[in-house]
C-alpha cells in the first residue's frame, strides 16, 4: 500500500475541523497510521515550502504555516498520493469540485486547509521531515 504525507494547515486547526477533514480521507478509503499536532516555526515551515523559496507568495506562507498548530499525518492507501489530492481539491478552493475538502472549507489560495505530497519522492521526504521511523508502524 502507498503512503503520502498529509497536514491539517492552520486556518483549519484554527476553525477546529480537523476531524471533519480526516473524516473525508477515510471515508475515501485512506487510513491514517501517524499523526500529531505540532506548532511550526517560521523556519521550519520554510524549510518544508523551500521548493516555493522563489514564488511571490513564499514569505506569506511561511509566516502562515507557522500561525498556529498543524495537525501532520501519514496516510496510507491503494493510490494514496493520488487519492488525497483528489479529496483535498484544487489548490485555490475557487477552482475546487464540489464536496472536496478545499471547496467544503478553505478561505483562500493561501489559507487551503491541508497539504498533500504530490510525488512518491516528495512523499518520501515530508514523511521523513515530520516523523520518526518508531513512529511508522
Ligand atoms: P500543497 O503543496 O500545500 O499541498 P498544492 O500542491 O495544491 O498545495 P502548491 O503549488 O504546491 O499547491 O502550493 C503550495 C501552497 O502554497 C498552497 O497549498 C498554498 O497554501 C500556497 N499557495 C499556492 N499558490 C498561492 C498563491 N497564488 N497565493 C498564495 N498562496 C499560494
Ligand atoms: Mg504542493
């Protein structure tokens, strides 16, 4: 089974949706099999974004990513990857079909409510970034 890494972003953990959002990955069929909730820096936040380091928006997600806790999470599933970024929507929740997390509860391209990895490589990484072998089970 595939795994992908997931986080609930701030405007969410905010507005206490975190168990409505993990309700749509499982009722899509993924299992969550880590999570925790964790307050990022500004600079760990960065670190994770750094492939954005050179887009507009950089700094602002930063400083939002880190504004309040995230809930991090590793999902597994058949098409793990490809189905979390089909339960999360499009990036801006305008362009979202309906009944995705992103049109159901995002507020705006920035403030979108989760992250999903959007390669086995990129899923590799972020797992590993967030959480510990003896934490994967
Ligand atoms: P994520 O990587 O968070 O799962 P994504 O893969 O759908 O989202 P990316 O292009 O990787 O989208 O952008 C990463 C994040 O940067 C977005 O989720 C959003 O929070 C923020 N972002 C993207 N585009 C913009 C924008 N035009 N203005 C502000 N923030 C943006
Ligand atoms: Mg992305």
């Amino acid at each position: 089974l595939e795994r992908t890494f997931s986080i609930v972003k701030p405007d969410a953990t905010r507005r206490n949706l975190t168990g409505k959002i993990v309700a749509k990955f499982e009722d899509a069929g993924l299992r969550v099999v880590a999570q925790k909730r964790i307050h990022l820096t500004k600079a760990q936040a960065g670190e994770f974004y750094k492939v954005h380091a050179e887009r507009p928006f950089y700094d602002e997600l930063c400083e939002f990513m880190a504004s309040a806790p995230i809930v991090a999470q590793v999902l597994e599933g058949e098409g793990a990857i490809a189905k979390n970024r089909e339960v999360m929507g499009a990036t801006n929740p305008a362009d979202a079909a309906p009944g995705t997390i992103r049109a159901d509860f995002a507020e705006s391209v920035g403030e979108n409510s989760v992250h999903g990895s959007d390669a086995p490589e990129t899923a590799a990484i972020e797992i590993a970034y967030f959480f510990s072998g003896l934490e994967l089970v």
